[in-house]
C-alpha cells in the first residue's frame, strides 16, 4: 500500500545507485578543487570528468574481497578512470565522502519533506474554511465539556504543523554541512580552502570544526525533528480515530467501492488510515532514538553510526514522505457528518451552559463557591434525569430569583462561544 501515497523518488533517492551517485558528487567537486589549485593537469581532469561511471554490480564484487564499501568503489572508479584515477580521493578518508553525501541526500529527502509540509497545510487549511462554523462539542479526559467548532479544532492542527515545518527546516540547514578535513580531522592533506570549495560546488558550507566525521547532533536534530513532526500524526490521526468511534460517529474515513472493513463482520468501517498513520509515527520516533545513541562514538569516530543510519536514513524519510502524503489523502477525502456533529453537542442535555451560569450568578455577587454548588446540583439533576439543563436551571428557584429570563436568554445563547473563532483564525493564518 505504500506506494500508493509515497513518491517513488523517495524511495529511489536511497537506492544502492544513488548513493554511490552522491559519494561520485563529492569526489568530483574535490578533484575540480585540487584542479583548481593547479595540483591535478587539465588532461588528468578531464579523464575524470569523461571516464568515471558508476557499476553497482563491479562494486559489488569488490566488496566481497575487500569487506570494505568506498575502498570497493574506489577501485571500480580505477578500473574506469585508469593512471588519473590517482587524483580521485587525494587527502580523503571514507567520512570525508560518505558524510558529505550523507548531507546531499538528507538534504534532497529534507527538501521533499518540505514540499509536503506544506501540501498538508494548505489540505488543512482547506478543512478549516470547509467547516468554519460548524458548532461543535469539545470533550476534555473524552468527556464533554464546552463547545468549539470544527474549524478551531483543525487550525490548532494547522498551528502545531506549521511549528513542525519551521523546526525541520531549521534541522536541515543543521545538516547542510560537508566535511573534508582529513583522517582526524586536521588536514593532513587536504586543506581549508579545498574542503571550502568542494563545498561549495557541492550546495554545502564546511562544517566548523570535525572530527573524522561530522558530529552526529546534527544528524539527531533532524531525526527527532522528524519523531516531533511524528506525534503531531499521531495526535491529529487518534483525534480522527475517536471521532469515527461508532457511538460518536462525527467524521468517516473515505471508503472506496469493493473496499472492505472486516473479514467477518460486512457492516465494518474502520478508521485504517488513521491506525496505521499512528502506528507508523511510532517506527519514526523510535528511529529518532537511534539517532540520539549515535551521538556519542570513540574518540575521533567509531563504525557504531554507520549500521544504524543505513536503517534510519532511509526508513525515517520515506516513511515520513508516506505519512504526510497519506494524511493528506485522508483529509481531502475526510466525510464529517453536520448531523451527528449536532446530536452529539446536545447529548449532553446542554449541561456546557454550567460555567455560563456560574459565571452569571458571581457576577451578580454570590460568592463562587455557594454558585457553584447550585449549578452542580442542576447539572447532576439533568445528568440523573435526562432532562435539558437550561429547564432546570430555569426552574431552579434560588437561580430565577438571581438570574432574569433575560439573562438567562443571554447564557444559554450557543453563538457566544463562537464570537472569537474569527480572530482566532486570523491569528493562526496571519
């Protein structure tokens, strides 16, 4: 199912292939550096430029010799390139070129991640014109408690989204930095204004200072970015899930013709989607974990990192790619139901008027406290009864003799809870 909501650029962006396409990216721009600089001739260069070509499978055979994947893909660059293939990787060391690709992928995956921030927004920020409005009940510990509507419960979505975007962003120019400084870190070879330049042909900016590798907090502030953005899925899709419960029954997931909901059971609806977007977040939050290990290594560098982020790197982006663009499936097709959405504001008999009331009987002068226990013994009344808490109150005789009906007329009007929704959304859409 997945490739039904993810793009296969995605996917395609971390095959074998195209990795090794980044590790020949960054190759290049430290040759075009050192040619520059006068230490590789113009024939030898142009050898490079015209004769290196990636062959996964030649790699592959290296490898099985060398137990070693750059030393692999060097030699396979050899056998291309012949006696100019000296200059390929002069001064580097295997971090130098896998950790600067590793920027040029996280970097192209980040900015795709990008592209769909911000297709959920605008799909979220289509919901909340859709049902700008629609008066809803809003439920604190799954309980009713006061009305909202539709639109608010969605733009704070849209707020919370819009945050992930702008901490991801930030994330990933954390991670837009080559490093091409040597074994430990020192230039022993290479120096600052070659890394500079290769950097720079490669979209990049040197990292500040390295070890043999690029430090790994970079890599865990996009990672936990990513698990950040991650609890926003699962908040938005448990909010959906609970809504389709069938005693509440507000929104449906779209349910396409021949789809079917259980095995056994032929009326079944389920909330798929929505179950499977929360069960994925987790997977990107645990991922976000393993990033945060791969912090602390050995001195100069360790080979710890190197299996996890072979996992996560990949997983991490296109599962987040997948989620958003599933989400985004889910709320264009997303059926909310005015109907049940008003039954279910009134099934609580209109016991949400009770701070109304309270605030009504303190502002004409009854201490909190004894209003409270007045509007508390209505509200367990209409609660035992079944009967509509604005008739109770009413008849209630210590509150009539406070309260005029045309007060009351005034407490128990539902657009008061709806008087700030615009300026709300002016605020979350300015």
């Amino acid at each position: 199912m997945i490739e039904r909501y993810c793009r296969a650029q995605m996917a395609e962006l971390w095959s074998l292939e195209n990795r090794y396409n980044a590790w020949l990216k960054v190759e290049l721009a430290v040759c075009e550096a050192w040619y520059e600089k006068g230490r590789i001739d113009p024939q030898s260069m142009e050898e490079i430029r015209t004769r290196v070509a990636i062959d996964v499978d030649r790699i592959a055979e290296i490898e099985e010799v060398t137990r070693h994947d750059v030393i692999a893909f060097l030699t396979s660059l050899e056998e291309k390139v012949g006696p100019a293939s000296r200059f390929i990787h002069l001064g580097c060391t295997s971090s130098d070129i896998v950790d600067t690709a590793n920027a040029l992928l996280l970097v192209e995956a980040g900015e795709r991640i990008l592209e769909g921030f911000d297709a959920l927004l605008a799909s979220l920020k289509n919901f909340v014109e859709k049902y700008r409005g629609l008066i809803c009940m809003g439920r604190t510990h799954g309980i009713h408690a006061e009305p909202t509507t539709y639109s608010l419960k969605f733009a704070g979505f849209y707020a919370e989204f819009k945050r992930h975007k702008e901490r991801f962003e930030a994330a990933l120019e954390d991670v837009r930095v080559g490093k091409l400084s040597g074994a430990v870190g020192t230039y022993t070879v290479l120096s600052p204004d070659i890394e500079e330049r290769a950097c720079e042909i490669l979209g990049l900016r040197p990292d500040t200072i390295s070890s043999q590798i690029v430090q790994r907090d970079r890599y865990a502030h996009y990672f936990t970015a990513l698990a950040l953005a991650a609890g926003g899925f699962e908040r938005i899709c448990t909010e959906l899930r609970h809504l389709q419960r069938t005693e509440v029954h507000e929104v449906e997931e779209g349910f396409g013709k021949g789809q079917k909901g259980s095995s056994a059971m032929p009326h079944k609806k389920n909330p798929i989607s929505a179950e499977n977007m929360c069960g994925l977040s987790r997977l990107i939050r645990t991922n976000a974990l393993a990033s945060m290990e791969n912090q602390a290594l050995w001195h100069e560098r360790d080979i710890s990192h190197s299996s996890v982020e072979r996992v996560i790197m990949p997983d991490s982006t296109i599962l987040m790619d997948y989620v958003l663009h599933r989400l985004i499936f889910l709320l264009d097709g997303l059926r909310v139901i005015p109907r049940n959405v008003e039954r279910n504001l009134w099934g609580s008999y209109g016991l949400f008027f009770s701070q109304r009331v309270l605030t009504a009987l303190v502002d004409h002068g009854l201490p909190r406290q004894e209003a409270y226990v007045m509007v508390q013994e209505c509200a367990m009344q209409s609660w035992e009864s079944e009967e509509k808490f604005p008739d109770i109150v009413r008849r209630n005789e210590k509150i009539s003799a406070l309260l005029s009906d045309e007060v009351l007329d005034c407490v128990f009007d539902l657009s008061y809870y709806t008087r700030y929704e615009q300026m709300i959304l002016d605020r979350v859409f300015e």
